[in-house]
C-alpha cells in the first residue's frame, strides 16, 4: 500500500524534525523544503497527497507560496495546512480566501497536527454522491475539474466560493446555516468567524453576475440555492 506523501516547507529545523518524526511514526512519507521556491520546484517533479507550509518563510514568505500553488490546474488539488505564529483573524483570512484548507497556530500539539492531517485526507476519500456537472440555467459548474462558467464564459473563483457553491447547489434549495457552511467549507478550522461566510457569499454573487441572485439569503439563519427561478 502506498503511503500518503506529506510536503513540509517550514525552516525551523527543529519543528522541521518534530513534524517529520511523528508525521513518518504515524506512517505518512514525508519531504522536507525550508524555503517556498524549493517547495514549488519539488512539486514541479513530485506529487505529493497534503501540504503543511509555515507563512514565515524567507523570501518567498507561505502566503505567496499558497497563491501559486491554488494558481496552478495540476497543484490546485493539493490540501494546504498553514502553519504560523500568527494568530491574527485577518491572516487566517487571507489564508483560507487563498484556499488553506486549516490553520494551526504555533506552539502545537504535534498529535493534534497529526490528527488534522489524517482529517483531511480522510475527507478526500469520502465517496461523490453529487454529479460531477451542476447546472442551472447559464450556470454550470464542473466541481471535477474545478470549473465555473456563466453564459459559457469561465468564472475565476477562489477554492472557498467554489466550495461554498458546489455545497449551496447540492442541496438543491434547502438552507443552509452559517455554521453548516463553516462546517462543510472550513472543515475543523472554527477560527474563522460566521462573518467570514457572509463576505465569501458576497463576492460569490458579484462575480456570477445574473446568476449571483439564485443564492438567496435566508434571514437569522442563512444561505439556499434557488432552483426555481
């Protein structure tokens, strides 16, 4: 059986070998880069199943690192865990509009990490029961190959509206709340806030244009997909 391959970029030796030991004990196979350039040219020749990227990084600092990887069709995929010594609200924002799937905050609990990686890879297996194209309309979404199209032009959505999306238009116009999006989108990440669904789904309407008004907001509670209009 093939074992997951896990990408730490982080130039902390020490914390480095700490992840690299408990991550390899728990079965995992692991590669190390201290600098984000080098991360990026490991990725160029070799797959890898999870990403744990420190945001401070020389040079090329992780936040910089991330937007290039979520740029890129063949490394979009890639779960991202950010690893930092900030715990601001507004960097774990920025983290996760870029596409971090969570956020661990310095110091930690090495089984805490572990257990979040083995979260989110877990999740990836987790069988489709939707259909690779969803359409409404001039909306269609292809969430196989992380495509958005209105009136057959491609939408640029960052990975949380696409997420946000495919999640609204799944449940073919049930509600959603705030917290059941913060749930499905941002995972086990609860340190971003209820408001940060509201600004997501704000931006999720402005760039779908005409078809931004089938997202409707169901007040107190929260969000649905409108399949009849």
């Amino acid at each position: 059986m093939t074992r997951p391959k896990i990408l730490i970029v982080e130039d902390d030796k020490n914390i480095f070998k700490l992840l690299k030991y408990n991550l390899e004990k728990e079965g995992f196979d692991c590669q190390v880069s201290i600098t984000g350039e080098g991360a990026l040219e490991l990725l160029d020749t070799e797959p890898v199943d999870l990403i744990i990227l420190d945001i401070m990084l020389p040079k090329m600092d992780g936040l910089q690192v991330c937007k290039l990887i979520k740029q890129d069709k063949s490394l979009v995929s890639i779960p991202i865990i950010m690893l930092t010594a900030k715990g601001e609200e507004i960097d774990r924002i920025v983290g996760f509009e870029l596409g971090v799937d969570d956020y661990v905050v310095k110091p930690f609990s090495p089984r805490e990490l572990v257990l979040r990686v083995k979260a989110i890879l877990n999740r990836g297996k987790k069988p489709v029961e939707s259909k690779e194209i969803l359409s409404i309309d001039k909306l269609i979404v292809d969430t196989s190959r992380y495509r958005v199209s209105v009136d057959e032009k491609d939408v640029a959505l960052t990975r949380m509206e696409f997420k946000l999306l495919v999640a609204l238009m799944q449940r073919k116009g049930r509600v959603l709340s705030r917290d059941d999006l913060l749930e499905e989108v941002w995972g086990m990440s609860t340190d971003v806030t209820t408001r940060t669904v509201d600004t997501h789904i704000k931006k999720l309407r402005q760039k779908l244009k005409k078809m931004g008004r089938l997202i409707e907001t169901v007040r107190g509670i929260g969000y649905r997909f409108n399949y009849e209009q």
